[in-house]
C-alpha cells in the first residue's frame, strides 16, 4: 500500500523529468535557411545540391538558384555544383529567429582532362552511310533448287487456274543481300538516335552536377544504384529525370 508520502514523491520526480524534457527539446533550434547559390561572377547556379552533412538529408536548387532549407544551429551544410569547388557552411547561433537567408558563392573548379585524339573516317556521315551500303558481306546462300510451285485450278464455275513460274531460290538470291543490308542500316540509325538522345539526357557530367560525386568510380556505383531504364531516360521530361537522380542520391547516401 502507497503513503500519501510516496505519492508525492512520485508526483514530484514526474514533474522533474518533464520539466528536464522540455527543457532538453528548447536546447534544439531549428530555423528555415534560405538564400542563392552564385559563382564568383554573381551567376546563379542551378540543381546545386545542397545537403546536411551530420544527418544525410538535404534539397537541391532551383534552376535560378534559389534554395530553402530547414536546419538546426551550428549544423554543418555542403553545397555542391558540377564544375564548382564544393562548399561547407557553418549555420550560425541566430537566437529567437526563426528564419534567415544569406548567398552562397562557389569558386569555379578546372578540370583537367586527359587529351584525346580522333581521326575521322569517313570523313562525313553521307560518306559513312554510302561506304555501309557498298560494304560487300560474304555471305553463303544457299540455292534451295525448289522446283516451280503450281496451284491446282479451281473447280467453281467461271474461274481459272493459277501457276506461279518463278523459283524461290531466284528470288532470294536476287533480293535477300540488299533487303538485309537495308534492314541492317535502318536498324542502326534508329539505335544510334536513341543512344544519342540517352546520352544527353543521363550521363556522368549531369551526375555530377546534381549530386557532386567527381571519382569515375563512384559515379559509376551511383548510376549502378539508380538503375535506371532506357525507356523511363528516353521518355520522361528532365525536369523528372533531375528529380529522379536526386531523390536517387539521398536514398544513395542514407545507403552508405
């Protein structure tokens, strides 16, 4: 059986923790931090990708540059842009505010790319497509010796029989090289305009400017990690490709 001189004890050491918990949950500050992200020439950059460092969580900017973001005092931010030196921000005590905006400016990264030699052959892309076509591919047919093919008459009254006279083998001899060399060319115009459309829309240069990752190898682990279809590259907008890659990247960095 419980005093009356426990219950109050046990009244008094609740208080005490729910004073402590209130007090503990005022010690985080949380402000909205907005702003634009610049180069040294008071260019705005767009999709930087902007994330809080200690907690994996972050947003990207806009096409103009514009960012807004929630974060804690003294949390530490990194803003990143393909061609830009990253950043890392320090958010300031603010007090009693509850929401402050400040540019940020990168300094221009340069790159130094190994040098690449291409020759050209053809030399154009008419010469190209008419050096295909001439191309002579060996190719072993054989003659099937199909004998002519004759179509019994028909019996209904007013109608008459019909023979074909040709040979089978004749025709696939004359027309099977240049149809197959037809179908073989469309084939490979139409891939090459579909790899070309993919290659402009999702490569290592847009990886990098939306998410900041610079090694070759990591950025192949992160399109690795994407897996994203061909189909989904070739039909969507950018604007849902950018997205997709930075929801990707978040889910990405949360991962590792």
């Amino acid at each position: 059986m419980f005093r009356p001189a426990n219950t109050y004890k046990i009244f008094l050491i609740a208080v005490l923790l729910f004073i402590s918990f209130c007090l503990s949950a005022q010690d985080t500050h949380y402000v909205i931090f907005s702003g634009k992200v610049l180069n040294e020439d008071s260019e705005s950059l767009s999709f930087t990708t902007i994330i809080i460092k200690d907690r994996n969580l972050g947003t990207i900017a806009s096409r103009n540059g514009d960012f807004r973001i929630r974060v804690r005092e003294t949390e530490e931010i990194v803003f990143s842009s393909v061609g830009y030196f990253s950043k890392r921000y320090y958010v300031p005590p603010y007090g009693s505010s509850i929401e402050y905006s400040e540019n940020i400016i990168l300094r221009q990264d340069t790159i130094m790319l190994e040098t690449t030699e291409i020759y050209p052959w053809p030399a154009t892309y008419e010469e190209f497509s008419r050096k295909f076509i001439e191309f002579d591919e060996p190719e072993n047919i054989v003659n099937l010796q199909l004998p002519q093919i004759k179509v019994p008459p028909l019996t209904h009254p007013g109608h008459i029989g019909i023979t074909i006279p040709g040979p089978i083998s004749l025709l696939y001899n004359l027309f099977s090289r240049s149809a197959k060399r037809q179908r073989q060319y469309a084939a490979l115009i139409e891939q090459d305009r579909i790899q070309q459309k993919l290659a402009l829309r999702y490569n290592k240069e847009i990886i990098y400017r939306i998410t900041g990752l610079s090694d070759e190898k990591e950025i192949h682990d992160f399109m690795q990690y994407c897996n994203f279809s061909d189909e989904f590259i070739f039909n969507s907008l950018e604007y849902e490709i950018y997205l997709a890659i930075r929801n990707c990247y978040l889910s990405y960095v949360q991962s590792n």
